[in-house]
C-alpha cells in the first residue's frame, strides 16, 4: 500500500504545515501534511517503505493508559452482534473433531495496538486492539469450564512491529511474543492459528501446517490476486477439508474483522 504528499498548484502566501489524517478503504490511517509548494500545485509524496520496526507510540502514553484503552475495545468488541453471533454458534458445538482438541495458539500479523506504523505515518491502533480483544474473548471463551475439550496452554504472538508497550499489553492478556521466525514453527495440526492481520501470502504459507481452527480474512475472494501454483493447491485443499463461519460485520470498526471467518476442520485430513 502506498501513500501520498502533497504538490503544489499556484503561489501564494507560505502556510505552515500541519499534520493530517486520510483513512483509505481497507482501515489505514495515513498521517500526511497539507504543505504545498511554492506554485501550490499539491505536491505527490514519494511512497514510504513499509518499515517492519517497532512501532511509535505517541508521546505521554503509558501502559496504564493503553491497559484502560484495551479494556475499553474489549467491552465492545463483547457487546457487538459479531462476537454475540459467534458466541452462540459456538454454544451449539460448532466445533467438533480435531478442532475441539486444539492445545496451543498463535497469533500472527497483529500490529501494533501502541503505536504508529510505517515511520510515524500510519494509525492502525485501533484495529489491532479490536483484534487483540476478540482473541483474549475467545481464549477466555475456551478457558472455561464447560469446554473441557479445548485446552490452550500456550497463547504466542509475533510481528516485528511490536513495541515496548505492545510486549507489556501482550504480556498481561497471558499471551507470549516471540520472534520471527518462531511463530512459524510453532504451527501444527492442534493450533488455533488466528491472523486477522495477516497478510494472505503468510497465511497460505501457515496453512500448510495444517491448523485445526483458523480465524482470519478472506481466502477465495473472486477479487483477489491469482495464487502461484503451489500456493493455489494448499488453499484448495485446506478449503475442501474445512468449515467455516462468515462473522457478521462488526460495526465499531468495519476493517478489523473484514470478511473475516473461523474456519475448523471437523474430521482427520
């Protein structure tokens, strides 16, 4: 993805530069100016290298602050119709076979839910604190009592883009972080891999492994890119051997969960 600065059409009088925020379709935040050249024609930024450092988070924010952030897109994400229509589906035994035996989970693709993206110029916080709630919800959800047959040990995260922040906030929803290329490995045939973040081409190469449970975005969209040959036969098979459920949308924030599913393999394959 790619985003623009300002050129410039005419002169006039120098204004002082201020910074701007431009949403686009899929849910990025883009941090401009509105600075225009001397001829004031709007000046096209060069693109910015998607950078996969720890993110920036604003100044004065503390984990406490961000803690109350959390708690607070924790509390809609539990109140809105798409965990609600995904809890009951859950209570009627949507998931039966293998993928009622998941003991680990991984988290791939996650974002920052601190900070800013892309040196500074991208706002995504709160996309991955709805992500980073529903996961916590549905880990509480296979932590309870009544659903004995689901026993996750073990919660990592991974994204190179994780800040000190993020490592904290992580660490108090009981979730482990992990580098790359950790996460990768950890990935088998009993994992709850959950990558609503994730972009497709990490997700097919995940898939391979054979996950039991999977929460993430579209797979066969008419609309998306053609696969590589190879990469095309393991979303083939993966497809033809699952179940799945489109969450409804989720209407604080459409991007988070777009055309997201959980898809659950229901016998040995």
């Amino acid at each position: 993805m790619m985003t623009t600065q300002p050129t410039c059409r005419r002169k006039g009088k120098f204004r002082q530069p201020r910074r701007v925020q431009v949403h686009d379709e899929e849910g990025w935040t883009h941090i401009t100016t509105t600075n225009r050249t001397a001829s004031n024609k709007l000046c096209v930024l060069s693109p910015i290298k998607d950078l996969l450092v720890p993110a920036e988070s604003p100044d004065g924010l503390t984990f406490q602050k961000l803690k109350k952030q959390f708690e607070w897109h924790k509390r809609c994400w539990e109140e809105s119709q798409s965990w609600q229509a995904l809890k009951a589906a859950l209570d009627n035994e949507l998931l039966t076979g293998p993928a009622s035996k998941v003991d680990n989970c991984v988290c791939v693709g996650l974002g920052s839910p601190s900070g800013f993206l892309r040196g500074g110029w991208v706002d995504r916080r709160a996309v991955s604190l709805y992500q980073l709630a529903a996961l916590v919800t549905m880990l509480e959800y296979f932590a309870r009592k009544d659903t004995p047959s689901i026993s996750i040990k073990d919660c990592s995260a991974q994204d190179p883009v994780f800040n000190a922040l993020d490592k904290q906030l992580l660490e108090y929803a009981g979730i482990r972080v992990v580098q790359h290329p950790a996460a990768f490995t950890l990935i088998n045939e009993r994992t709850f891999l959950y990558a609503p973040g994730a972009e497709r081409v990490h997700i097919l190469d995940m898939l391979s492994s054979n996950p039991a449970l999977f929460f993430g975005g579209t797979l066969d969209d008419e609309n998306l890119v053609r696969l590589p040959d190879d990469n095309e036969q393991v979303l083939l098979r993966f497809l033809k051997t699952r179940r799945s459920m489109l969450l409804p949308p989720f209407d604080p924030n459409i991007h988070s969960f777009w055309k997201s599913s959980l898809f659950w393999r229901p016998e040995e394959s």
